[in-house]
C-alpha cells in the first residue's frame, strides 16, 4: 500500500505507536537516503537561564531575568531563580527567549526555484512554477521543502504551514512530508492540486483520505497535522481578448474537494481575495455554507468590511504574506481593517521565489511598515501586536494554540534564543523593538521545536548545509534540465 514510502531508522525506532502503524501499513524501514540531515536528538532536560523571557502569553509579563525549564519535550516552569536539578544549563544573559515564530502558509517545494521568478511575463511566478513545477519528481519535493525546513529553523520558525501544491503523485506528497519529519518542524501538512492541475479537474481524493489513513505512520509522533489546500469556487481567467474575467469553477471540482476534505474532518485553506481580479469570494462560500471555523483564507486584499464580519463570526482565520503580495503585485496588504473586525490575523512566507527568503522578522517589520504607511500614522500597529500575528495568533489560525504560540507551563517546548548584541540590534532597549525593527534571521543563537534543540549557537544541529546545497543544487539544474527553462 505505501511501498514508495521511505521511512527512516530513526522514526522506525520512535516509539511503538508509530512502529505499529508503519507495520500495520506495511511501510518499510531504510537508511536515510539524504546525507545532509542527521538524526533528530532527543528531548532533553534543559534549562536556559537569566535570559530576557518574553512569553507572547495574554496578560503576562515579561521577565527581564528569567528561566526556562524544559523536560521531556514540555515547557515545566517559567520564574526566576527556578530549581532544575539534573537539568543541562544554557545561559541566556544576552538573549531574547521568546516562543518560535509561525508561518501560516508556505509553499515550501518552490524553494528549490528561489530566484527564479522573472521580470518578464513569460518567466513570471505563476508560468515559471506551472513550466518546472510539472517535471518535479517526488526526490525533488523532498530537497525543496528540505531546504524551506532548514531556512525555517535558521530563521526561528519552529511551526509552518507546508501548503504543498504540486501533488503529481501520493508519492510527490510523502516524499515533501518527509523533509518536514526529517527535520523536526512542527506543522500542518495541505495536501493540494499539482501545478498542472486543470481547475475543472479534483483532485485525488481518495488519496486525501489514504493519506489520512496513513496519518499515524506519517505525523512524526503528532507534530504534523494534515489539511486540504483547496481551490476555492471561483477565479479569474483570460477571456477571448486575454483579458481576465471572474468566473465560477466547476462544483464537480470544487464540492468534490470540499465534502471529501469536511467528511475526513480536515481544516481547508484557500487563495481569495487576492488582488481587484477576485473578489466576492467569501460571499460566495457563505451563499454554499462553506465558511467555518476550519477555514483559513490567504492574501484576502480585496476583501469588504462585510466579507471581514462574515470571517469573524466563523472563526475562520486569515493569513498574510506582504513580502509576496508586494513583490508579484496584488496590491497593499490588509492588515488594521482585520484587527479592527476582530479577525483571526497572522503571517506567512508564501513562497522564496517572489520572497528571495523566509525571514519572518523582515515580515515582521514589512507588516509595521505597510500598516504605519498606510494609515500615516507612526503609531498605527505596534510592535508587540505584530509579534502576536507572528506567534500565537499563528498557532490560532493552525488550531495549535494548546500546545505552541506562547511560553507557558505545560505547552510544548518551541522556543527560540534571539541574541541582542549583535551590531544590527544593539543596544538593548525595548525588546518588541529589537525583534521588529531590528532582528533579523542571523541573530537566532537556539532553536527548540518540541524541546528537541535544532539550532544552537548560531548553527543547525541535524543539517549539514553545505550537503544540503549540494544535492538541492543538483536537484534544481536536474529540473531546470528537464523542463528545459531558459
Ligand atoms: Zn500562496
């Protein structure tokens, strides 16, 4: 049943559970077959002291000189002073300790055609992606979303949203999964469409509903979670004159998609909204009864104050991403219209080739300064309400708010070490400040995503990058090669 499923010795040896499962559908251990990611450590007994402990929790404050103890994958005590007797010490004097950053929608296998978004119509993002996106090969998803995993953690993103819309094959599917398990990300898993995919055509379904079959097996001990990345049910496209023009798509694709996606109990994510070309598209889901606290909508620029209300009422979250919405031409992000209509709000990468990188501290700042220009007004969005987009309002919008998002006793240990003396961020003043306006991805010293510790002192511990260029590099001429792009 899953005889292309490669599953490493390492999560064949991760617990009973997961090793019954893999039995149970009959997936086969062997060597790692990438020689640039190492082994996951293990969930240590850590404490991290006398660090500046900015806990993104509701209503608590900062601690100015404070520890973090964690065991066992689990956050157990946050104070001052904190007895944690066996516990491997790391010193925080220097250091913001804050929870991991949260991307909520990346196409993470586009990474491997970074940069290659042209300044001409033919070699744009959308016929670029579709031209090489079409020879991907399930070896080549895995080397792109290794190399978005290995950025993410560079970066201090500990959760993402891997919106993967290039599923030629259940393969091409797994093989992405598997960077994602790899490397120890926590996440959500949206099983999509190929590049190629004809908008009247659904997708496999029943491979949706294998893959949720197959989840135990395939969720790296319950870090990753699966969801739909849907169509939505209308769309702009070319007339007779070329021109675009806003039509409905087929229900044979999308209620095919939708019910198969509500009937498996799977968030759904979906593009709307996302320039003058599309708009409406929220009504159009509420007329279908389609908008539910499941839904997450991306870009959304053009979308009216009544459209907002209909969101909030549902609970149903938006994502962001103005690195992308400016560079391909969408328009200004939306960003005080959301907070003002009381909308689930958070931030996302999108994609490297309209990006260049997945540094969610420039998102950061990207969404101040849009927000302040917009508005003219220096004061507009703060610098810890955008922190809060970047944290637990992310872990809201991927329904992970339990466990990640903000320090607190008993979450799950995603934490991230921002160091404050390096020469573009010090001296330490205000720490909101030093993580908007000045943080970039260089000045993350440690990152822990379930309390496993993946980068420390400014390096990752499980990725060799400098193998990992190598074989992505291969990966994207093989591609290039094939799909012969010049
Ligand atoms: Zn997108």
């Amino acid at each position: 049943m899953a005889s292309g499923i490669h599953i490493r010795r390492r999560a064949f040896l991760g617990g009973v559970a997961a090793l019954g499962a893999m039995q149970g559908f009959g997936i086969r251990a062997q060597a790692a077959i990438s020689p640039s990611v190492g082994n996951l450590p293990s969930r240590g007994n850590i404490v991290i002291r006398n660090a500046y402990v900015l806990t993104m929790e509701p209503g608590q404050a900062d601690l100015p000189d404070g520890d973090v103890h964690v065991d066992n994958g689990s956050i157990v005590d946050i104070g001052t002073n904190l007895a944690a007797p066996g516990a491997e010490i790391i010193d925080g004097r220097g250091f913001i300790v804050m929870p991991g950053l949260i991307d909520t929608h990346w196409h993470m296998w586009t990474t491997l055609l970074r940069n290659m978004s042209g300044d001409d119509r033919a070699h744009g993002y959308f016929p670029m992606t579709t031209a090489l996106g079409k020879v991907f090969t399930p070896r080549d998803m895995y080397y792109g979303t290794l190399l978005s995993s290995a950025e993410a953690l560079h970066s201090g993103t500990t959760t993402v949203h891997d919106w993967c819309h290039n599923v030629m094959s259940y393969e091409h599917a797994v093989e992405d999964l598997r960077a994602l398990q790899e490397t120890g990300l926590r996440g959500r898993f949206s099983y999509g469409p190929a590049r190629s995919t004809p908008l009247t055509q659904p997708i496999n379904v029943a491979d949706l509903a294998r893959m949720q079959g197959d989840w135990a097996g395939l969720s790296n001990e319950g870090l990753l979670t699966l969801g739909l990345a849907w169509r939505g049910v209308q769309a702009p496209l070319p007339n007779a004159d070329g021109k675009l023009e806003l039509r409905p798509l087929s229900p044979d694709m999308y209620r095919v998609e939708y019910e198969a996606a509500r009937k498996l109990n799977l968030p759904i994510t979906v593009h709307l909204n996302s320039n003058k070309f599309d708009s409406g598209h929220i009504l159009a889901l509420q007329k279908l009864g389609y908008v539910f606290n499941g839904l997450q909508v991306i870009h959304a620029i053009n979308t009216t104050p009544e459209e907002m209300d209909i969101l909030a009422a549902a609970g149903a979250s938006v994502s962001i991403s103005p690195a992308s919405e400016l560079r391909i031409g969408f328009g200004l992000t939306k960003i005080g219209e959301f907070l003002d209509h009381k909308v689930n709000l958070a931030l996302s990468v999108d994609t490297t080739p309209l990006t260049g990188n997945a540094d969610m501290f420039g998102i950061m700042k990207l969404a101040q300064n849009l927000e302040n220009g917009r508005a003219e007004n220096e004061f507009k969005l703060p610098a810890r309400r955008v922190l809060e987009l970047a944290t637990i309002e992310g872990a809201k919008a991927l329904g992970l708010a339990d466990r990640t998002g903000s320090l607190k006793k008993g979450k799950r240990a995603d934490i991230i070490m921002v160091g404050t003396r390096d020469v573009n961020i010090g001296p330490f003043t205000d720490p909101a400040y030093m993580l908007v306006d000045s943080a970039q991805a260089s000045n993350v010293d440690t990152v822990l995503v379930d309390g496993r510790i993946l980068k420390r002192k400014g390096k990752l511990t499980t990725i060799d990058t400098g193998k990992l260029m190598e074989e992505a590099s291969a990966a994207s001429q093989g591609v290039r090669q094939r799909a012969n792009w010049k």
